[in-house]
C-alpha cells in the first residue's frame, strides 16, 4: 500500500525525498551497447555496467517493417541537502543484471548519508502464461527508500531524466494536471498516494512529475514510476482502447505488484541447467531476443521477426520460448503463413510484410517442419488437420524443384537457396542442410498421410518414393564417408578450389533424427575438428577464393549461436555432455562476456568470427533464442511420447535441483539426491494424471503423477 506522506518541509528531522523526471537533450551514452535488462515485446532498457538507468531504451514499433529503434534514454540522480547531484552510474551499488529483472541496492554512505538505502527494481510486463501482458508497451520503476540512521536528517532530491528528444513530434497529444503526462505517444505516470505535480515543456519535449516524500523518523517509503510510449496499432489496443484506459489499469491497486510477480514467475520456469550458474546466466541472453523481436498488432496478428518480418526460416529456432510457453503465438504464425500461401504451394520467404524469392528452399521446409514440432509437444491433431492442404501444396511445390536437376530430390537453381545468402553458393546444386531437412520432411509426411488419408495408397505411394529417394540420394551421393557435402552444378561460376571443408549446418539432420545410425557419431566427429577457441566454424577449413567473407566471417566460417545451438543439442542428446558443456560456456564467453567485467554481458550478435570470437553482424538476432530448447528438449532429453505420457533422462553421478518445467499438462518438478538414491516428482496444477518414463543411465522408471501429490521414488 501506498503510505501517508506529509508534504511539511518545517520539520528538520525529515528526510525528504522528490522524484523529478524530465527530459534532457539526446546524447548517446558513452558505453557501449551491455545488453538489455529490461524487455518484453514492445520495449527494451539497457541499464549502462555502471548502474545508469537507462543508457538506451528501444521500441518494437507496431507497424509492418519496421525494425526495433532506439527511442529514449533516461539517468537517475540523487542530490543530498545542499550537495551537487550525482548520476546513477558513479553511485555506489550492488547490481543484478539478468533479464528480464533489473535489481540495484545503493548503499553508499557519502551520497546518501549514513543509514539511508535505496532499493530499485526495473521491469517490463511478462508472464509465461498470457502473452498479452508482453505487449504493454512501458517499462516500471520500483524504488523503495528507507532511513535507519543520521542521514534521515537531511533532504534528498531523487530525479529521473527520460529523454526522447530525438524522436521528431508525431501529434500534439499532451494532457497535463495531476493524472500524468504524455506528449508524442510518450507516457509518464506516478503511482497513486503522493503529491505529484506534472509539467510538460512541449517545445523540449520535458516531461516532468516531481514526488515529495517525507520521513519522520527511520523506516522506508515506496513508489513506482510508468514510462512507455503508446501507439494506437499495438496489440495492446485489443485490450486498452486509449492510454488512459492503459494507465488506470497500472496504477489499479495491487497491479503493479501482481505484475512484478508475474516476472518473477517466469524468471523462475526459464530453461535451466543443473550444472552451474554461469551456463543458465548464458542461456539468459541468449533467450532475450525471442521476446525482444516479437511484434504484435492491433488486428490480433503477432510475428517474430528475422529483421522486420516473419519469416519461416528464422522463425523456427526462434519460436521454442513460445511453443512451451505461448502456444497459441505459435499456431497463429502458422495460420498467418498459410493464409499468404501463393497458388503454387510456396511458402513466400517472408510474411506480414510480404517478401518472395521465387526459388528458396528452406522456407517452405521449415512451415512444414513447425507444424509438427508443435504436434509432438502439444498433440494438437486439429493443427495438422486444419494444416493438411496447405502441407500438401508445399510439398507438391518442392516436388517442382525436384524435377530441376534429374535427381527428383529438391536443387538450388539460383542465389537463394537457404539460408547462404552469399554468390559464392549461387552456384550450389546441393546442399546438406536443404537436403536433410527434405528427408525430413518427407518422413513426416508419408508418416502423417497414412494417419490423416489412410484409404489414399496413391499419396503414400508418391510420399514414400520421394523419401526413398532423397534418403538413398544424401547418403550416397553427399554422403564423404565422414560427413554430407555440397555438390555443385557443373561448368557454372564460383567452385570452391578446396573440397576439405565440413559444414555445420548438416547438424540439423541429427537434429531432426534422419542421419543413419551408424554414421551419427561420425558426423560429430567431424564436426568436431571444425572447432576454434569460441565454438565451432560453421565452414571449416575455410573456403579458399571468397572475395566478399574472408576466413573466419559470415558463411566462410563464423560461428553462428543459432547453430551451434543445433550442434550442442546433438552432442547432448547423442552421448556428448561434456561436449555440450564445454561448447555452450565457449559460445557463452565469447558470444557475451565481455573481458574483465565480470556479470556484463553484451546483446546476442548474428555470428562470432571464427578465429578471435568477436561479435559480427547484425543484433540483436532472434533465432539465437534457439538457446531455448537446449536444457529441456536436448540435455534432458525431454519428449512427449503420447497424451498423457512423458520421458525424460536424468543423471545419475550428481544431484538434480527441483528446477521447473512447463508442460501441456502443468508445472513439473523432479528432485534428485543421489546419496540418498531417493527422488521425487510432483505435477503442480497438472490437468489430469500422467505418466513419466525417467531414464536414469540406463534404469528405466515408469512414474504415476496424480494431479498436485508428490511421487517418491528410489533411484536405483
């Protein structure tokens, strides 16, 4: 609740504290760009390794095409009775600076006086749940003061400057008084209970509220602040027909505090592993951009963004945090995509806006594998079903391609052919990736045409042949005798002049469990002298004769998070933990970890050059959150095998903490104590029984889970 304050400055033994939030002319801070603490779907704040609140805050615009854009920044300052201010970031504090909660204790002594300590938590709106709450477009500011010493004595003036003056003015939109302030879409708000007086400068662009706070004698006080920008074509605008409406729900009694739950709720069912801190903190950042590159509209449409656009490609590494958590996203970016079908059955490269390479491969590919990622987590056969034509028409498009190169399997016929946009691949015929992700596809589909056409012998026929062929084509044809290769149209342009180098992106035929058996652990094998000191090149060794990607950058070696994603989810699930492990802390510490700042991390870039490891490209990059998937789906091994049935492996040679997983039917936990040989599983607000299949190396443990109870078991 929200205390009395009184407003009486006659009283010497009061510590008075005013809150003022104005805008300074734009500068640019003088760090460079740590990463954002703070993000949901439609703003970011970066809080500067200094403390400064908030060295940059960008927005997901609402608008089709457009990309994330830096829009404000802010400082908070204390002054202290007579002294001169001081900026946030030279305070001294003890910081937690993990997304998607910022935490900042100040308790110096000679800025605030002796006994006073300020306790400040920034957020933005999130919850595992309801993916409505990401799209509030504002950012909260929870700062609690409290006194328990002789600097309770003395005034202190708190200010926070929020400055968006390098935006240009949208619309004369200001209203002022004591309920708040906005001016250009740009919002600021007080919570309710203290004497707030609001001022706007429209010729700077000052928004301005100042809190008088007064202390009595020790104790704390507490407040909140709301700064956002509004748009009227967010997804918001479903919800909160005006910003008013918006900001009467916020400032509700208990909201901002449920809200601030909420986060810690999700925080606390993010992907973790049991193995150390460092790696979970890795996985934190690596997770963000999957919610930073979400976009949504007033219409009800919501995409993640390769750039600026949805594109099935990026997409689906990008998409594992909604698939777990908001499932229906994930069903309406397939609904999307089937509704900008073209007539001949290609899926367009991008959707919302609408972009088509006439000639890409992968795309498509990629649309029919997500509907049956989300079938196997969600067993949704109404999807399939409802997906079915539009699954047909692509393939019945990819067949096209197959007639192009006489091998009836699907070829690249110009520059797009995946996900390579380089010339030097132009002239590829084919490529692993494309290729196993073609078995792939043709697996599922003979598989599903059985289940869904099962009196159709003509269909399952066609489907059965392409796999037989494509199956038989990439391991013999492609197939070295230690990995899958490129192979090149005769007589055209560029060929590389060395025919020695492996390509990582092969790693999504384990991936997707259609690489034969016995030569799985071959390919990893080779894979593995790809290796560097950040990761593992994503060609190596390098192509010699590229004139745009020299050795060690781009596709001619860079060592791309998204994939080595892929490739550690193999080691993991095909044998190689401490493969996995040692890969993920490299990409982690070269990928983020900036030297010698120890818990500063930077944005996840697009690729780290093969030799130095140095960020490279664009950021942030959504399809780096592929991150997601690797503590559940590939160091568990976690796979739902029917409706109401689970499997799951767990180690035996160390304790295993009651970390969270989110499943269909609830929130999972399961503990471990091997020293004890005891273990126990519970199934919170679980819908129905289930049955858990625990693999504890090489003991096999079937569970009944009982909605709520907790199941003892012994582990051996």
């Amino acid at each position: 609740h929200s205390p009395r304050f009184d407003a009486s400055m006659n009283n010497i033994n009061s510590l008075w504290v005013l809150w003022g939030i104005s805008a300074l002319h734009f500068s640019c801070s003088s760090e460079p760009y740590k990463g954002y603490q703070v993000a949901n779907f439609g703003l970011s704040g970066m809080v500067s390794p200094s403390g400064n609140l908030f060295s940059s805050i960008w927005l997901n615009p609402p608008v089709y095409g457009a990309a994330i854009k830096q829009i404000a920044h802010g400082k908070l300052s204390v002054k202290r009775g007579n002294d001169a201010p001081v900026a946030d970031g030279t305070i001294q504090q003890q910081q937690d600076r993990l997304w998607p909660m910022y935490s900042s204790t100040w308790n110096d002594n000679k800025v605030l006086g002796a006994g006073v300590a300020v306790k400040i938590n920034a957020f933005t709106p999130l919850d595992y749940k309801e993916y409505q709450l990401g799209f509030l477009p504002c950012i909260l500011l929870r700062v609690n003061v409290s006194c328990s010493g002789t600097g309770c004595s003395t005034g202190h003036t708190f200010s926070f400057q929020y400055d968006y003056t390098l935006q240009k003015p949208t619309a004369d939109d200001s209203t002022g008084g004591t309920t708040g302030v906005n001016l250009d879409g740009f919002f600021l708000v007080s919570t309710p209970g203290y004497a707030s007086k609001y001022h706007i400068d429209k010729a700077n662009k000052v928004l301005t509220v100042n809190n008088t706070v007064t202390f009595h004698s020790a104790g704390s006080h507490s407040f909140s602040l709301i700064l956002g920008h509004w748009d009227d074509g967010g997804y918001y605008k479903r919800s909160y027909k005006t910003l008013n409406d918006l900001l009467a729900h916020l400032l509700a009694k208990g909201t901002i505090d449920d809200l601030e739950k909420r986060v810690n709720k999700f925080i606390a069912v993010l992907p973790k592993t049991h193995v150390n801190d460092t790696l979970n903190e890795f996985l934190r950042w690596y997770m963000q951009p999957a919610v930073m590159l979400t976009k949504g509209f007033n219409n009800s449409q919501i995409i993640t963004m390769g750039y600026t656009e949805l594109n099935q490609r990026d997409s689906f590494w990008t998409s594992w945090m909604h698939l777990y958590f908001w499932p229906e996203t994930d069903v309406l970016m397939l609904e999307e995509t089937i509704a900008a079908q073209l007539p001949n059955g290609k899926i367009p490269t991008t959707v919302l806006p609408f972009i088509n390479r006439p000639h890409d491969l992968d795309i498509t590919m990629y649309f029919i594998l997500r509907v049956f990622r989300h079938y196997a987590w969600w067993h949704d056969v109404t999807l399939v079903k409802k997906a079915w034509p539009a699954l047909k028409r692509a393939v019945a498009w990819l067949f096209t391609r197959c007639a192009l190169g006489g091998d009836n399997v699907p070829t690249q016929v110009d520059y797009w052919g995946d996900w390579k946009d380089v010339w030097e691949v132009q002239d590829r015929k084919y490529a692993p990736h494309f290729m196993l992700l073609w078995v792939a596809v043709m697996q599922h589909m003979k598989h599903w045409t059985t289940v869904l056409e099962p009196h159709n012998t003509t269909q399952a026929a066609l489907y059965t042949k392409y796999y037989n062929i494509a199956e038989q084509f990439v391991n013999t044809k492609m197939w070295t005798g230690e990995r899958y290769h490129d192979i090149w149209h005769p007589g055209k342009g560029f060929h590389p002049p060395n025919d020695n180098y492996t390509l990582l992106d092969q790693s999504v035929g384990p991936f997707f469990n259609v690489v034969r058996t016995d030569r799985v652990q071959t390919v990893l094998k080779t894979i593995s002298r790809s290796e560097g000191k950040a990761g593992v090149r994503e060609t190596y060794p390098y192509i010699k004769g590229w004139k745009g990607n020299g050795p060690g950058n781009y596709h001619n070696g860079g060592i791309w998070p998204w994939l080595s994603f892929v490739d550690i989810c193999n080691r993991f699930h095909y044998g190689h933990n401490s493969d996995g492990y040692r890969l993920w802390d490299k990409l982690g510490r070269f990928g983020l970890l900036k030297p010698g700042q120890q818990g500063v991390y930077d944005v996840a870039h697009e690729y780290l050059n093969g030799d130095s490891g140095q960020g490279r490209g664009h950021w942030p990059q959504a399809w780096d959150a592929s991150a997601f998937m690797v503590p559940w789906c590939c160091e568990l091994k976690l796979r739902r095998i029917d409706v109401d049935t689970y499997s799951l492996h767990l180690p035996l040679d160390t304790d295993f903490p009651a970390n969270p997983i989110v499943l269909p039917h609830g929130l999972f936990e399961i503990q471990t104590f091997v020293e004890e040989n005891v273990g126990h599983a519970t199934c919170h607000h679980c819908v129905g029984t289930i049955q858990l299949e625990l693999h504890l190396d090489g003991y096999l443990h079937r569970i009944i889970l009982p909605p709520g109870q907790t199941v003892p078991f012994n582990l051996r």
